[in-house]
C-alpha cells in the first residue's frame, strides 16, 4: 500500500510517498528559512503564500516516477500548527483525494514525530519515553503503545527550540538559531557563563527555560563589545545549560517510570551535544534510545506519510475540515 503524506504545518512544504512493503520511495521538502530568515522567526501569511507557490512543484518533486493511480491513500498534517498553512496541506489533499477518487487521513504533526525515528526500520518495543523538543514544543511523553500516549512533562513557557531561537538573536547570529549556536559553540567554553538550569530539581517533568534565556540577556547587557570568542562561549554555556534540563528530566522519568526505551524527536533532536548526552545515558542506564535520521528531525512528509500507513483504518472518503493551530497529543 502507498500512502502519501503532505506536511505544511509551519515553514516547510514537504511531501513524501511511503509504500508499507518497501519503505520510503519518494520525498521532497523545501524550507522556507531564508524566507524568514531577515524577520528572525516564521511570519504566518507569508508562510501560506509560499506554500500556496511551492506546493505543486515539491508534490511532482517527490512523485518521481511513481504513478498517481499507485497511490492508495493521502495524508495530510491536520495539526497543530498555524492555522493559516494547514489548511493549504489540507486543501490541496482534499483535492487530490476527489481527483484520485482516494481516501483521507488527517494526521497529529507531534504523533508524527514520534514515528518519525521508525522510518528506517529500526523499531522499540511498547512501552517507551520520548523526549520530543523542537521550536514549538518541550514534551516528555509516555507512548504506552500506538495510540495511548500520555505528556508527562512538558515546558511551562518557551519550548527549547524556541529559547535557542531567541538566544540567538540576543547575540547577531541567524534564524533558525539552533543550528547556528551548535556551530559556534564548538570553539566555545560551556563553563565560561554559569548559566541557570530552571526547575532541574523539581519533583515534576516540567521544564522552564525563560529564565534561561533571561540570563543570557542580562549577561550581554552588562558586556561591552561581543567578541566572536565571547560569543562562543555564550553558545557553548547556553547550549550545556540546556541540554543538561533536558536530560535530567527524561532521566528522572525513565527511572520513575521503569520504562526501557527512549525516542529523541523534534528539530532540536539533530543537536550533536543533547545526542551524546542520551547516549552517554543510554550506557548508565540500561536502555536503548532511537533518534531519527537528521533529515527527519525537522517537520518532514515522511514521517506523516509513514503515520497514515498506520492509520489505514481511519481512512475516509468524507471531505470535511479538521485543521486546527491546537491539537493535543491523544485527543481526537
């Protein structure tokens, strides 16, 4: 069976075609980054307009050679997401769908994540933790098995891919910030700056990272010139600070919970740094940790198209709306 997925939640216009006996057989994405780029983070109306233009070429980008009449079914990311660039996914599928006389599947973009480390056929067994971080999202969450997930943590302010955005600005570097502070942080001293770790030892799974990214405002306030060698230094703090949040908390709620898997989902995912930490876990604990591909970390069709492989039975043939910006994982 071939299911093909269409990804429009936020900056990236993707589609992808998954085919249940032979994997991935077709993909293509475009990022709307330097779109944004200039502005520092994603304006919603000019997102809907590039994905109004983009959507098209990147749809007979990545059929390929494949036959519209081999496709079976279309998924489509419903939500969350902006309101706005949903609904020209959800339009355009729609349209495919009467076309090519085929059903629908409207997807959670986070559920998406959560397979997206499976893609590659590598698998954990139910039950098992993931530590989803990205731009809009800080999640802890307990996938007890495919459609039973309950958040046992999330961020109670900035997601993290959001702080290493905001952070990144306070000191001149580029949107998105995530991979620009990886980058420089390299030639930095994560000890140079004592930033804080907020909540790190609280009872709950929760994270904060406001006040971390405060921290970092005030330090370069009181600096007079920001030197590249300063700056690396700020990259190289903010990012152990970060990171070491995140790890803390997934570990507290791997021992709690007793679970034996983890799965490391989301853009910030791809960060070399919070990658060798759960690994350096995996080893002290016992467990196993998947991490999708770097490709799949990011909002991608693949993993929506893979999702709606597995929610062949939801499939349907009434046309009717269910994009909303505000989906929580597990409602329907």
């Amino acid at each position: 069976m071939i299911t093909l997925g269409i990804e429009t939640s936020c900056d990236e216009t993707a589609v992808a075609l998954y085919d249940s006996g032979k994997g991935l057989i077709g993909e293509a994405v475009f990022s709307q980054i330097e779109l944004h780029g200039e502005y520092g983070g994603v304006i919603p109306e000019l997102a809907s307009r590039d994905h109004c233009q983009k959507i098209t070429h990147i749809f007979h980008k990545a059929l390929g050679d494949t036959q519209l009449s081999s496709i079976d079914q279309i998924a489509y990311t419903a939500g969350p997401g902006l309101l706005g660039t949903l609904l020209i996914g959800e339009n355009f599928a729609q349209g495919l769908a009467l076309a090519l006389k085929k059903p629908l599947i409207p997807v959670n973009h986070l559920e998406g994540h959560l397979m997206a480390p499976f893609l590659g056929g590598e698998k954990l067994d139910f039950p098992f933790l993931t530590l989803l971080v990205s731009g809009g999202h800080s999640l802890i969450i307990d996938v007890k098995a495919f459609n039973d997930y309950e958040i046992l943590g999330q961020s109670r302010d900035d997601a993290v891919g959001e702080a290493f955005d905001k952070v990144a600005k306070l000191i001149g570097l580029g949107y998105p910030g995530g991979p620009e502070i990886e980058k420089i942080a390299q030639h930095g001293d994560p000890n140079k700056f004592q930033f804080p770790q907020p909540m790190l030892h609280s009872d709950d799974y929760d994270f904060s990272f406001s006040g971390l990214k405060t921290s970092v405002l005030y330090a370069v306030q009181d600096l007079e010139n920001i030197t590249q060698d300063i700056q690396a230094d700020i990259c190289a703090s903010f990012q152990q600070a970060a990171t070491e949040v995140l790890v803390k908390k997934i570990s507290k709620a791997l021992i709690d919970t007793g679970r034996e898997g983890i799965v490391l989902a989301g853009g910030v995912a791809a960060n070399k740094l919070l990658r060798e930490k759960i690994s350096t876990l995996q080893e002290s604990l016992n467990i196993r940790a998947l991490y999708p591909p770097i490709a799949h970390c990011t909002d991608n069709a693949a993993m929506i198209a893979y999702l709606g492989s597995l929610k062949s039975d939801e499939a349907t043939f009434h046309i009717k709306s269910h994009a909303r910006p505000r989906w929580p994982l597990g409602k329907k």
